[in-house]
C-alpha cells in the first residue's frame, strides 16, 4: 500500500503507522467471484436516502448509536451508508465486516468488547482511534448468488451485550439492505450464479413494512417501495409514522380477528394473517398480509438463513422489549367485490383468479449444517471464531439447500394460512351497540371511528384500550377493543 494511498484512508486520530503496519486476515478463495458480484450489485458508493433510513431505523430499534451498511472492495472498505457516524473510507485490512467472510455458513459476527478480542485488540480502530470501536455486530448481506458484499454493522465506543432476538431483528433488516441493493441489478447478479439463486424476482415485487405492535394505533416504521407503490405514495416519508389502522380497514372476512386485536398473538410474538383493504377506498384491492415477528430473522423463504453465535443469551421478555411484526403481502385480489369472502361453491374458480405472490416456490434456502463438519469445528462458530478452519474446509460460495418441497425454516412451518385454506366469513347479527361502543377507538382527531354503519356511543369511562397501549395495559384489557 502507498503513502498517497493511506493518506487518502486515514480517519481523524488514527496514526499512519499504525494503519500500516496492521495486517488483516487473508482473502477468501472465491474473492474474486465476490468482486465481480459487488461490482455488478453495487453501482455506486453514493449514499442510499432508503438505507440510510434503514440504519437509523436500526439504532431506534436495538438501541445502539451506530449503524453502517459498509461494502469491502478488493483493498477498501467503505460505509454507503450510516446513521450515528460520518461515511468513510478505510483500508481493507482494518475492516471487521470482512471477518463475516471467513465462515463458510452465514454467521452473525459478534465482538462484545474489541480490546479484549485477539482478533481486534491492535487494529486501529480499537488501539489507536479518538472514538475507538469496542463493541461491534454484523450481519453479512447476502447477493442472490450467494456470495457477500459486505455487512449491516453495529457499533459502540462501549462494551455491550445483546440477545439472540436483537441479532435475529438485525439479519432481517440486513436482507432489506440486500434487497434495496439489487432490485436494479438482480438481473445481472443471476447471470453470475450457477447454482439456483437465493431470491427470485417475486422476492422484489413483495411488499413490505414494518410495524410497532405494541404501540396505539401500530405506527408503521419502514416500508419498501413494493408497499409504497400499493400505498399511491413516491416515499418513505410520505407515511411519516401513520399508523397501520389509519392506511388500512379490514375485509369482511377479517373483522372478527381485528376486532379481537390479535393480543394472544402479539403477546407471545406468533405469526398471524390478516385481509386488509385500503382506508375509505371500498373498491382498492383485498390484500392477504401476513404479520410475523421481526425476532424470527428471515423475511420469507426467500431470505437466506443467517445463524446467531452459540452462547448468546435469550431474551425472555422479547414480546415487550423487541413488539415489531413485519408485515408481508402475500396475494392481492384487485377485482371488484374482493371485499366479499368467496362461496364455497365457487371455491375452484376463486382459486385460478387468486394466486398468491409466492406460489410455486418448491425450495426454501435454508442453509444447512455441513454433515461432515466435525463437531468441534461447529462450536468454533461460536463468537465468530475458528474463520481459518472454516475457510480451509470449504470455498466460500457452497451452500446447502433444502430439498425440494421443503417448507420454511423450523418454526415457521404451518404458521400462516394461504388463500385456499380461507374459509367463507361467518354469519351472525352484529354486537349490540353497547359493546361495540365500549371497544371503540378513540383516534388522534378525537372522533370515534368504529365499523360503518353502526351508530356508536362514546367510550365509557374505565374502559382500557390495551391493543394500543403497553403491553401491560394490554393484560388488564378485559374486553377487545375496535382497531380499524
């Protein structure tokens, strides 16, 4: 490396020596093939609005103060985006986010203190900067071929700790990163793999946000621009926090659950699927969502499968500290009268009109344990340690997938009905006035909004609105209240 050149990379504090003479670990055996797929998905290294969005999002919700999706080039490193840190360039062999490279299955890297870890305790960024980096976390970004650009990151000038559940919420995001990456060049990406890709292109088309359950009304946080689209909006920031009950109502044939407010679904962070038309617009399509925990961390069977160290602990109240849902578009049925749940006599021909997004997908991309890995090579994944066995034992780009007709990943299996399991609404007279007025929700303009057509009286007084409050107002609920 020359002078110009490090130069040109050091960060305020750091001294050239130092970033001289530290050398980092060696380059993976499919580096070259990785090269090519970060030239072709990555474009630029312009800052991104939406990632930077993301990375903020990110700090709100693990509550660090830094995130970065960074990019490692074949002698730098650089943050395309950041929140909570100035976007910079460094040499390659500083690079922590390269460490996620060295395993050959997909693993969270986790450094809870840096200048306690070998790997980190003279690189520059820990030895000798002004603000130095002590704790870090990255989930590599995974390209549809299977190779890795780089990493969403977390970082702290503190030592910290955090739960499986916080990592699992950051391999999720870290697949949105991907995803904003390439929907521009998947195209050309696919022509770089052999194998079958890791996303189809249905996997750019899914609409998605995310949501604060736990929260009145459900402020949406993020949407991808699939969601934006079907939302007649050109950005983020248009939604400015509106809540999930302000954009949609429910279809006929979801009333019931809404009105129930999915608390023992929210409360112990299960997967659940709702029918939801646009807010005051009768003939928008019906959309089948499907909401699932942010702490499963995938998004869909698309989503490659990233594993979280061993030894990290659980966290047990993760329904009231991590209440984020995903909120996934699994089909859409824009003819008129979607509204209506179809007979069951006309089931077949509801079918061949309705297809959910997905549908046709025969193999989930989960990656497997290697069977001839040898178990203590295995516990070496634990903390990010035992890169050169794993580098040794295979190239980087081999991966294993699940046999055809596998469904999603363990766990999520069952979890959510599709469009030929719906069975037709129910029939029944309306609640009395009474009830339905004491399960109204009162919203921002402080109108009572409550399903149309019914006459509502004002809310009593001592009523709880748990599915819009705390969580621990949600357990004193005794009664259901109305969210649409």
């Amino acid at each position: 490396m020359d002078r110009k050149s490090i130069d040109a990379w050091a960060a305020p504090g750091l001294e050239i020596k130092a970033i001289a003479a530290y050398k980092g670990p060696s380059l993976p055996d499919d580096e070259d093939e990785r090269m090519r797929t970060v030239c072709c998905a990555v474009q630029n290294d312009q800052d991104d609005p939406v990632l930077s969005s993301i990375c903020k999002l990110v700090c709100s919700l693990l509550r660090v103060p830094t995130a970065a999706v960074s990019i490692v080039e074949k002698t730098r490193q650089y943050l395309k985006s950041a929140y909570g840190s100035q976007r910079n360039i460094i040499p390659r062999s500083m690079s922590f986010c390269q460490f996620t490279f060295l395993t050959r299955l997909p693993v969270v890297l986790v450094v809870e203190d840096a200048q306690q870890d070998e790997r980190f305790a003279n690189n520059p960024l820990v030895s000798n900067s002004q603000n130095p980096i002590r704790f870090y976390a990255g989930a590599p970004l995974i390209a549809s071929n299977g190779k890795r650009l780089g990493a969403l990151c977390l970082m702290d000038s503190k030592p910290r700790k955090m739960t499986e559940e916080d990592y699992r919420v950051l391999n999720s995001c870290a697949e949105m990163v991907v995803r904003r990456l390439e929907a521009a060049t998947h195209t050309e990406v696919a022509k770089l793999g052999t194998n079958s890709l890791l996303r189809t292109l249905n996997a750019f088309k899914q609409a998605i946000f995310l949501c604060d359950v736990a929260s009145r009304g459900w402020p949406v946080l993020h949407a991808n621009d699939a969601m934006l689209e079907h939302l007649g909006m050109t950005s983020e920031a248009e939604i400015n926090k509106a809540s999930v009950w302000q954009l949609f109502q429910a279809a006929p044939q979801s009333e019931e659950q809404v009105r129930d407010g999915f608390m023992e679904h929210t409360s112990q962070l299960q997967r659940f699927t709702v029918w939801l038309q646009l807010k005051d617009k009768p003939h928008s399509p019906t959309f089948q969502v499907l909401f699932k925990p942010a702490t499963e961390g995938s998004l869909d069977p698309y989503t490659p499968h990233i594993e979280v160290p061993d030894g990290i602990q659980k966290n047990a109240s993760a329904a009231q500290d991590l209440p984020y849902y995903f909120a996934i578009v699994q089909s859409i049925r824009p003819t008129e009268g979607a509204a209506q749940a179809p007979p069951a006599a006309s089931a077949e021909a509801w079918r061949q009109n309705f297809r959910p997004l997905d549908e046709g997908l025969q193999t989930t991309p989960k990656l497997e344990t290697i069977p001839d890995m040898a178990p203590a090579d295995s516990a070496k994944i634990k903390h990010g340690q035992g890169a050169a066995a794993d580098k040794a034992a295979s190239s980087m780009g081999e991966v294993s997938r699940a046999p055809n007709g596998a469904a999603e990943r363990e766990g999520g299996a069952g979890a959510s009905s599709g469009p030929h399991e719906l069975a037709p609404a129910k029939s029944g007279k309306l609640e009395s006035k009474e009830r339905i007025s004491s399960m109204l929700y009162q919203g921002p303009s402080g109108k009572d909004s409550a399903m149309e057509g019914v006459n509502s009286e004002p809310k009593k007084e001592g009523k709880k609105m748990g599915c819009f409050g705390s969580r621990s107002k949600a357990k004193e609920s005794s009664k259901p209240c109305v969210i649409f």
